[in-house]
C-alpha cells in the first residue's frame, strides 16, 4: 500500500510541529506533548530557566547556526557533521532536564535527531540546495527532498533555540516582575491594564518592533482532539509557531486573559503560576534546604502563624488578655486571694500556649475554658 505524499510529509513534519512548536488550548488548559496544564504553565516555566544556562547553549546553537549560514549560500559543509551531531547531543541534553521541554518523548527525538543529522540527510540536502528557490517551494508542496527541508527547519530551531529562550526572557521577566509587586489587582481586569501599560502601540513588520512576531508566528487550526486522560473529543485550538519565543509568549497571555499569571515564590525564588485573584503566596514546590522535606507552602504557613501567634491582635491571645484582667480585677477586689490568682494566671497561661500550638483548635471551646468560674474549678480540683 502506497502512502501518499501529503501523509508522508506529515508524518515528517510531526517532529516539529505538531510535537514541538504546537500547542492545543482548551478552555483554561493546555496541551503540550501529550500532557495537560493550566494555560500559561509552559510560559511560566520559562522564566525559571538561569540565565546561566542559557548562555551555556550558545556555543552548540551557534555550530547549528554555521551549518545554516552555509546552507543560505547553497553548500554545506559536510566536514561539520560530527560538529553539528554533537551540539545537536548536547541541547537534547538541555532539553531533558529542563521543564518545559522535559515533557517530550525523549527516546523518540533522540532517534530522529539522530537520523537527521546524518550524512544520508547532508547530501539530500547538498542536492536540495542546488535548487533554485521556486523548485524548493515546489519541493515542500509535494513533499520531495524531504530530508533535506527536514534538516533545514530542525537546525533552525535548535540553532536559534538560546536566542529565543534570552528573547523571551529579556521581554517578558519585566512584565512577571511588575505583576509581582505587593498590593497588586491579580485578576484578569488587573492584568490586562498593565498588559495594556507595558506593550504599547499597534504591532507593525518593522524590524525594529519587536512585536512583528506576533503576527508572523503561528498559524491557528480548530481541530477534534481526545485530550489526555479524556474519552470524548473536544474542540480545541491548536496552534502551530515557527519559534519556541512565540510559543512561550502565547500560551502566557493566553493564560493571562482566562485569569492565570506568573507569581515569584519568596522562598525558593522560583515563578509559579496563580490561576486565581487569591493571594497566593508560595509554591508547591521543595523549599530548599529544608531537611524535612517540606513545601514552600508548608513553610510559609508556618512562618505566617508564628507571625500570626505574635500579632497583638490574635483572636487567642485576646481571650488570653481579657482573662488575666478580670482576674487582676477579681483580686484587687477581694474576690480572690493571691494564691488561687497566681494558680489561675498560670493556668491560663498554659492553655493559651496549648492553643496557640494547635491550630484545629476551635477558639469558641477555649474561650469557654477560659472563664473565671472554669479556670477557678480546675484550680480547685487541683
């Protein structure tokens, strides 16, 4: 059975777009290589990524960058190959390791970036670049030279993939750190005030606009989709993007306009995403260098009600306070003698410490076990 010409190219261009480049939007949620998310997860990872180790994914990005440079003038170099398989090694590397690429099927890119950078596929290319530009584009309608387009688009990608995390970065780590700051309005309404403070202008092709990308850097198709972990299909949006910083900036402000944006964790320092107005403090994450294995969130509830067990105005500590003044007053008034007073004081004192230690403590029960007739039985009883 013979496969046609338009499956064919499909099946060749799966690796890149559909895998890679192209992300499925439903609803609040996004669906990127098989796995599902609130929308806006994927742009916030990013921002998490140290600029460290994106400048360390320059030197193979730019031997990728060098086979492509020959191809623009209509040759390629064969004497870089072992180059270009080991750079090409090194960013799958970096892409197995770091969210969000960590999410793609491994094994299965490792065996097509490895047949891609392969000789068979330089010399298709050696002989596709000989063509004039017309035979190419004719070329990728019909689905000849297919190794040869195939290793032009994939070295384009990984070749720009540092400029691409820097660009995003530089851009939208401002625009992250201003939503961050204290008091701010995190709802949708807040967000798209400072959405419209920070980009200003109407999008243009100038070079000099970096807005330009927006309208050049994907296409939108409605599609029947089974998401993961779901039995009947939905309509989604998919999207398909020629640059990694377009597919970054999308799924964040698509996330933005249904309620989701980036927050930064006081403790470990890392951006999660909110997908509601509550002020949402910590991240579900390990807190770093916490023995005990503990969340962020953990901790940061527990710094919260120490703070909150020291404010003056704690609803336990109030009740504590009311009852050591009847009791100074019941004495200063004869009504109890100095050594019963001491006992009831301490006594009170030891049960606001048990309740301040435990927080299902409901204090309508305290309350009660804090009146001067209960805390004078205890005593008696003693």
């Amino acid at each position: 059975m013979k496969i046609k010409k338009h499956d064919r190219r499909e099946k060749m261009d799966q690796i890149i777009n559909h895998a890679v480049l192209s992300l499925d939007f439903w609803q609040d949620t996004v669906t990127y290589e098989g796995s599902t998310m609130p929308t806006g997860t994927i742009g916030c990872e990013v921002l998490n990524i140290p600029d460290s180790t994106i400048e360390k994914l320059d030197t193979p990005c730019n031997v990728l960058n060098q086979l492509l440079q020959g191809m623009n003038t209509g040759s390629v170099d064969m004497k870089l190959l072992p180059q270009v398989q080991q750079a090409a090694g090194e960013i799958i590397a970096f892409l197995q390791v770091t969210p969000p690429f960590s999410r793609l099927n491994r094994s299965y890119f490792e065996q097509k970036l490895a047949a891609i950078f392969s000789e068979e596929y330089m010399e298709d290319a050696k002989a596709y670049l000989q063509l004039t530009q017309q035979e190419q584009l004719i070329c990728v309608l019909t689905g000849q030279h297919s190794k040869a387009t195939m290793l032009v688009r994939i070295a384009q990608v990984l070749g720009h993939l540092s400029y691409s995390l820097g660009q995003y970065k530089e851009t939208l780590m401002k625009f992250a750190e201003r939503l961050n700051e204290p008091g701010y309005d995190r709802t949708p309404d807040g967000y798209a005030a400072l959405f419209g403070q920070f980009f200003k202008g109407e999008p243009t092709l100038s070079p000099g606009n970096p807005a330009w990308m927006t309208l050049t850097n994907a296409s939108v198709q409605y599609v029947a989709a089974t998401r993961p972990g779901k039995t009947e299909p939905q309509l989604v949006k998919r999207m398909h993007y020629v640059s990694f910083v377009g597919m970054f900036r999308s799924d964040l402000f698509e996330g933005l306009c249904v309620g989701h944006a980036p927050k930064k964790c006081p403790i470990c320092g890392r951006w999660f995403l909110t997908i509601d107005a509550r002020h949402t403090k910590y991240c579900g994450g390990l807190a770093p260098g916490d023995q005990r294995g503990r969340t962020c969130r953990q901790i940061g509830n527990l710094r919260g009600r120490e703070q909150r067990e020291l404010a003056d105005d704690h609803p336990i500590k109030a009740i504590y306070t009311r009852r050591m003044n009847t009791i100074l007053q019941s004495t200063r008034r004869g009504k109890l003698d100095e050594e019963t007073a001491a006992a009831m004081k301490k006594l009170a004192k030891d049960k606001m410490l048990r309740a301040l230690s435990d927080q299902r403590y409901a204090s309508t029960v305290y309350e009660q076990e804090m009146t001067q007739d209960a805390l004078l039985k205890a005593v008696q009883k003693k």
